[in-house]
C-alpha cells in the first residue's frame, strides 16, 4: 500500500499508526517519570537520613568535646556535600524552612534545628546542642523531584517513538491491507465488466465482508448479463419484422410517403442499436490499450467535415493515454452528433492536458441547456425538446457519462462563453499515459 497513507490521521491506518506511536510513547514517559520519581524518592530519603545521622552525630561528638577540640572534631565528620562547623554563639540564619528538601530534613532533626534553603541546590541550617553551642551544616546539591534532566533519557524516548513508528508501518499496513483491496474492488465495480474476486483470508470479520462482497458482486453481474442478453435477444427479433418491413417498403413507389416510412424504420433500428450499446457500455469486454486519443478526435472532426458540416479540431496532434478505443469513439461520435443535431456552427472538438487530466470539450453555438436541466440532460431516455429540439432517443448525452465514469473521469455540460453548450469529459492522464 502506499506509505503515505501510513501517516494521514484521516485513513484508519494513519489514526492506527499514531495511536500506537503516540500511546505507547505516553506510556513510556510516563512509566519512565514515575520510575525517576521512585528512584529519587528513594535517594533522597537515603541521603536526608545520611545527612540527619551526620549532623545528629556531630552534635553528640560536641558534647563529648572540650571546648577547645569541639570546632576540629565537629569539622571532622564533614562529608562531600555536607560541610559541618562549630560556632559558640548563635549564628543569624533564617528561621522557617523553604522547599520540600528542607521542610524534611527539619522534620528529621526536630525542633532543635532550623532549615533553610537558599536556592535550589544548597540547603544550610543550625543545630543547637544544648547550652553548649551550634553545629553549622551546608548541604550542597541535594537530589530533587521533577522530569529527568539528562539528554540520553530524552534521546531514547525518542528513540523508542521511532522504533515504535518503524515496526507499526509493516502490521498496520498488514491489517488494513484487506480493507484497501476492498476499497479497490468496490471501486472497480460497475467500471471493469470483469468482476474482481476478493481473497477470503485475514480476520473472521474481514473474510466475511470479503465474501459477501464477492456474492454481491456475482448477483450483479448476473443481473446485467441477463439484462443485456434480453435486450440483445430483443434487438435480434426486432431486427428481422424491420427487416421485413423495409422490403416491403422496398416495393413501394417513389413518393412522400414511403420516403416517411423508410425514415420510421431507421429510426426504429437507431432506437434498437442505441438503446441496446447504452446497455453495454463499460460492460463489454473491450479492452483498454494505448490509443491517440488525438487521432481519434480529428478522425471525427474530418467525417463530419467532409458531409458538409463546419467541424473543426483544435489540440495537438498527437496524444497517446490507457483507452478503450472503439467506447471512446462512440462516446464522442454521440457527443458530436448530439452538437450537430441540436446546435448550430461551428462545432469544436477541443482536447488538451491540465495536470493529470485529459479535457475534451465539445462545443456548438446553438441555444444551449439550461443550467437547472443540465442534470436531467445526461439521464438516459430524456429528450429536452424545447431546448434543444425533438428528435433522438434521448441516449448520446447519457452513453458518454457512462463511457466517461468508466474511464474514472466525468462528463460536465457547461455554458459557452458567447452562447452554446459545452460538453466537457475529463480522463485520468498519469504516469501510465505516454
């Protein structure tokens, strides 16, 4: 499947992929701050009662001092990180406590003692020892709550989001494989006369969806081959009464009214071959192959050229794109007549390239559809007579739709810039075009 679609928050594969990138990274920093929070919770508490035992000890080691070995013997048990002195006298420090580090190691010492934090990484205070003095403590960089500080923490949950991204693309892609080829198929369904047979494998809840479609799709077609094999059947029998019919009126003499009747028997044999290629179309087994598309256009333009009607092309000369060739020729051989019939010249057949689309635009000078019928005007067996007159069987607007969504593009009737009717078919011209 394409990658992209691996990462577009609007596909269930894109939503899936950073589901699991993003739930499973919250859960890792998330397990990684409370295991930090654990981890100094117990480093701390090791250290406050490191450094509680220590100034305890100072203060005993000062009682069992003279006055003159106090201040070296306190000095003495001094720690990296915890720097201890003796004053006589009181020393002038703030009384009340700030920060939770220093509001636990006051608790831990009692009322005897004052903590005080200067700033985030010094704690300092006093100790009385009874009348004797003070013991002066500093403690430098006690460890502290919060989010990890150290780069590599933030580097491997990074790290792990990637690898996260990395292995989700091959199992989500794996998941929702069958989903797109349902899509595809599904898609394909009413364009390709060839039913495409979906694989019955994946999850229980995939292969049913998989098998229902394919039995949907075989009553479909079965519909339409019946259906189109009752109208051929019936264009068959109907040919031979006509047939019959236009030897009789063979026998006739010349005159008004058997030149009436031959009309009505070619109108009869139209209305037999349009209705039953309507039936037929994109459901034939017509091939697409590389065809001039150009060629095709101009081929038209010259036919109705040369019995007398102002048809031009204008385009290049040449270009080539996946067709079905003889649908292609009769969608814009109707489109053609449709502009001749019921417009008046000149008529163009216009074809050019816009991005990654073929544009063919048909156009005439005549009174044109309005814009509220225009939707009307491509259903099959709708004949607009006040607009653009009564003859046909309503069909050559409604067989190029057909042609033009099977191809996978569209057919648009617009208005024409100084009067006139436009009919555009837009094709898919990709990488497959030459």
């Amino acid at each position: 499947m394409r990658l992209w679609r691996l990462f577009d928050p609007r596909s269930l594969a894109g939503r899936t992929v950073w589901l699991l990138v993003g739930g499973l990274t919250l859960l890792h920093v998330g397990s990684m701050l409370i295991h930090e929070r654990t981890l100094h919770g117990a480093e701390l508490n090791a250290f406050e009662a490191q450094v509680t035992d220590r100034i305890l000890a100072a203060a005993g080691t000062a009682l069992m001092e003279t006055e003159d070995t106090r201040p070296q013997a306190v000095a003495a048990l001094s720690l990296p990180g915890i720097a201890l002195s003796w004053q006589r006298e009181r020393p002038e420090w703030p009384a009340a406590p700030a920060g939770d580090a220093a509001r636990e190691l006051q608790r831990r010492l009692g009322p005897r003692a004052e903590v005080a934090g200067r700033d985030d990484s010094t704690l300092s205070g006093r100790l009385r020892v009874g009348d004797q003095g003070w013991v002066r403590f500093t403690v430098e960089d006690p460890p502290a709550h919060g989010l990890p500080e150290n780069v590599g923490d933030w580097l491997l949950v990074a790290a792990m989001a990637f690898g996260i991204l990395l292995a989700s693309i091959p199992v989500v892609g794996w998941m929702t494989e069958p989903l797109r080829r349902l899509s595809e198929a599904a898609n394909r369904l009413g364009r390709d006369p060839r039913p495409a047979i979906l694989s019955t494998s994946g999850p229980v809840e995939v292969r049913q969806a998989a098998q229902a479609f394919n039995a949907m799709q075989a009553r479909i077609v079965r519909l339409i081959e019946d259906r189109t094999e009752a109208l051929a059947a019936l264009s068959h029998d109907l040919r031979t009464p006509l047939a019959r019919l236009r030897l009789r009126v063979s026998f006739l003499p010349e005159g008004e009214e058997r030149t009436r009747i031959e009309a009505e028997v070619r109108e009869m044999e139209g209305m037999v071959s349009g209705t039953l290629a309507y039936f037929r179309e994109g459901r034939d087994a017509e091939p697409a192959v590389r065809a001039d598309l150009a060629a095709i256009l101009q081929t038209l333009a010259d036919e109705a050229a040369d019995l007398g009607h102002d048809v031009r092309y204008e385009g290049p000369d040449h270009l080539v794109l996946p067709l079905r060739r003889v649908a292609a020729k009769r969608a814009f051989q109707n489109l053609l007549n449709n502009a001749l019939a019921h417009g008046a010249p000149p008529v163009s057949l216009a074809l050019r390239v816009a991005g990654r689309e073929v544009v063919v635009e048909v156009r005439d000078h005549g009174p044109g559809i309005p814009q509220a019928q225009r939707v009307q005007a491509l259903q099959p067996f709708v004949r607009l007579d006040p607009a653009r007159g009564g003859g046909g069987l309503g069909l050559g607007l409604a067989t190029a739709q057909r042609f033009a969504l099977a191809e996978g593009g569209r057919l648009e009737l617009d208005e024409a810039q100084g009067g006139g009717l436009i009919a555009r078919v837009t094709l898919p011209y990709g990488s497959m075009a030459g």
